[in-house]
C-alpha cells in the first residue's frame, strides 16, 4: 500500500469552489450512524481506496433528507426537477493521496430524471423509489420504497437541542468534502463545498429499513452511535478529479 499523509478533518471546507459544476441545497437531513467492520466496508470501496476508520471502527450512514433546487454550472434550479426526497446509504473513505471522502452504497431518489441523469452521467448508484418526508412539530418521518422491489426503509427522529461543538466522531461523519466514485472503469473525486453544518441532537424513534441488508451490508445488529438532524446546507459541486491508481 502507498505511503501518505491522510488530510485532516475540517469542519469547514478545505478551500471554496467558485466555479461549480452543480449547485443544490439539502434540507431537514437526518444522519443515523452504525460501527462496522472496516472488511466488510473495505470490499465495497472503490480501486485506490480504503476505508476512513475512528476508534479503529468504519461507519455506516444511513442520511435522508429533501434536495432542493439542483442547478448545473451556476444556473438556478428547476423547482420540480431539481426538489425531491432522497436516502443514501454510505461508507466513509480514505484515497491514495490522503483524501477523505463518502462512497454511496445506494441512492434512492424519488424523481426519475434525476435518477437517470446521476446514474448515465456519474455513474452513481441511483434507484428510482416512492419517498416522503413529513413533519409534525419536532418529529420528522422519512419513507422510501423502491418500486418494482420489496425493499423499504421507514425512519423517524425526533429533533432535539442544537449542538453547539460537536464531538470528533460528529465531525469525523459529517465533515466530509469529497465523494469517491468507481465510474467509467476508473475512479474519481468529487469536491464539495457548503457552510458549517448546523446540527441538532437526535432520537431515533423508528427506523425499519432494508436498505443497509441491499446495499451489501450487514444489516445493524446494534443501536446506532449517532443520531443527528440538521436543517440543512447549500451545497456547491466541483468537477470531477481522478482516475486514482488501482489497488493492490
């Protein structure tokens, strides 16, 4: 394995994208987290990547939320194309110059062009499914069904008291500034940028999902290690940097 330096974690963005290729903003975001065993992780991730472990243990999230206003190269979003729920199931990464990223599992989203757009265009592992999200008073309900399959997730939290410094591990999941892709034979990096995420403590109240069992995961066999809730950030998208060397 190569020898390198793996970048710090920074709750604010390493450096700003002032030319982005997308634009978007997520919105009412729950993050619910899982330990898991950096082998199970380490065979889903992509060529020149490994898992991004804390305490010696890789993670699992499981993130809902709304995307609102999808905009390409500096354009304002289209209200209906652009604004719909989405539930990504993702692991945590580290490349072979020190980048730390996410690696998405599954992405399913309720909007087909979307969807067809992120998988032709990314490659990105994109599902067209029946989503919801609602909310009553600090109670906020995710749902999502793929369609022509029986896999399901229902998840609800109840949001708590905003976070005034959050503990490492919570910078660790949520500070993240890249996403590793395996794409078009080769992988890439992808930058992003967005202001400091503005959390809030979180309950679990329900969470009945067979999205981690799909995405190739064990299932969670124990309560999660972090439950957050933010209102949400508008996110800024750079081009696509890469390929990174193979592994191994």
């Amino acid at each position: 394995m190569p020898s390198f330096s793996v970048e710090p974690v920074t709750p604010d963005p390493p450096s700003p994208i002032r030319r982005p290729l997308l634009t978007q903003s997520w919105l009412d975001v729950a993050m619910v987290h899982w330990a898991a065993d950096p082998a199970d992780v380490a065979r889903l991730l992509p060529a020149g990547t490994r898992p991004d472990t804390f305490g010696g243990a890789a993670h699992v999230g499981l993130i809902a939320f709304r995307m609102h206003r999808v905009g390409w190269l500096g354009l304002p979003g289209i209200p209906y194309l652009g604004g719909f729920p989405e539930t990504n199931v993702r692991l945590y990464s580290v490349d072979d110059r020190g980048r730390r990223g996410v690696v998405f599992r599954s992405m399913d989203a309720s909007r087909l062009i979307p969807v067809l757009m992120g998988r032709t265009g990314f490659g990105l592992p994109y599902l067209w499914s029946r989503m919801s999200v609602r909310r009553a008073g600090d109670v906020v309900l995710y749902t999502t069904s793929r369609r022509g399959r029986r896999t399901r997730s229902r998840m609800a939290v109840r949001v708590g008291e905003p976070i005034a410094e959050p503990t490492a591990l919570e910078h660790f999941l949520t500070a993240r500034w890249g996403l590793h892709n395996a794409a078009f034979g080769r992988t890439l990096y992808l930058r992003n940028s967005h202001p400091r995420w503005p959390l809030h403590r979180a309950e679990l109240l329900k969470c009945d999902d067979d999205l981690v069992a799909a995405a190739g995961l064990p299932a969670p066999a124990s309560e999660p290690v972090s439950v957050l809730y933010s209102p949400g950030v508008p996110v800024r998208f750079g081009l696509p940097a890469g390929p990174l060397n193979a592994k191994g």
